[in-house]
C-alpha cells in the first residue's frame, strides 16, 4: 500500500517514506511456512475418504484461525505503517482497519535521538524518538531502516526549514518597514541636456 502522496501541500517534496524494518515481519513469516507445512503433512497423512476429508477441513480451518493474528495482521500492521519525512513535517501513518495519524511540523521538533540494540546494530535498524515542543507527546518510530541517517536527515531538514522561515521572515520584516519603498534606477543625464540653454560663446 503506497504512501497517498496527496495529502502534501503545494511545494512540499517526501525526503523518504519507511516501512518498519522487514525483518519485523520475519518471525510471522517463519509460523506462516510452519502452518503450511503442517497443512500438508496433515493431508499427506489423512486418507482419502470422507473421514479423511472431514479431518482435513478441520485442520485447514484451526490453521486459518491461526494465521490471521500471527500471520496476516503483523503483514499488513508493518504494511500499513509508514513513516513519511518531508521538506515540512514527519508524518506518521498507522492502522489496518482503523487510522492513526500524526504529524510533526520541522520547526515544532526540538530533538530527535535513536536507539540500537545488539541486534538492532547487527540488522542496521532502530528507533527514533522525537521530541516536539508543545503539550503533544514524543512519537517513537519503531523498527527504523537505517536509523541513524535517518537521524541525520531529520535534523539537516530542521536547520533547512529554520533558515527558510527566517529569509521569509526578514522579508516580510524589510517590506513593512515604514519609508520602505524600492525606487527605480534613474538614467544618468545626457551631454546635451546638460548644455541645454547654455551659450556657446560664453567662456
């Protein structure tokens, strides 16, 4: 499921859109091909006949019932959740049936961190933690695909988006100032006006 990207405002460009690391999804992958491979050996075991039948459908059925909380939903929560930087904000977008959305302006973040562990170092992931003035909680972002560039993108956006805010502040600021006004370049005046109603003869 792709990011919609028209939800962006004009002039706003996606730095990089996340999915959670893959390997989030490993384990559920791993007890889906369990699942699998025990559906067929149930069938390869049972006889063909209606007892036979009857029990597989039942083995198929427990196995279904299995797979939809340990299979299918950690696939789609990790399809389903993106973490969306751009020249602006961090969006974050989370929910299979239900969505849940945040997002965090540049100018409003006043720190951003990341965490590793052992393993979180060997996969190259981790998790950001951003802080953001104002009474809105911090926002961790689980499970980041090379956390610390991210890190780094973060923050080189935020001292982007501060100089912007700035120029077009001392702009506006220089516009309204009383007495401002931009004038338009005069020609210089020309030889011959200058001796316009001048006597030749007079030394």
């Amino acid at each position: 499921m792709a990011f919609p990207e028209n939800v962006l405002a004009r002039g706003e460009q996606v730095e990089r859109s996340i999915h959670p690391h893959w390997l989030t999804v490993l384990v559920p992958g791993f007890v889906g091909l369990l699942l699998l491979a025990g559906g067929i050996a149930v069938a390869a075991v049972t006889p063909d006949d209606t007892t036979g039948n009857r029990i597989q459908w039942v083995v198929v059925g427990l196995l279904v019932l299995i797979a939809i909380p340990f299979v299918l939903v950690p696939f789609l929560r990790w399809r389903t959740t993106h973490y969306v930087i751009t020249s602006h904000r961090v969006m974050v977008r989370k929910g299979i049936l239900t969505k849940v959305g945040k997002d965090i302006t540049l100018s409003k973040i006043t720190d951003v961190s990341f965490e590793q562990s052992l393993l979180d170092r060997i996969i190259n992931a981790g998790s950001l933690r951003i802080e953001s003035a104002g009474d809105s909680p911090d926002e961790t972002l689980d499970n980041i695909p090379n956390s610390n560039d991210v890190q780094q993108l973060i923050n080189r956006l935020i001292d982007e988006d501060d100089t912007r805010r700035r120029q077009v502040a001392n702009g506006r600021a220089a516009a309204g100032r009383p007495g401002y006004v931009v004038r338009e370049a005069r020609p210089a005046p020309d030889e011959s006006e200058e001796l316009d109603g001048v006597d030749p003869g007079d030394d």
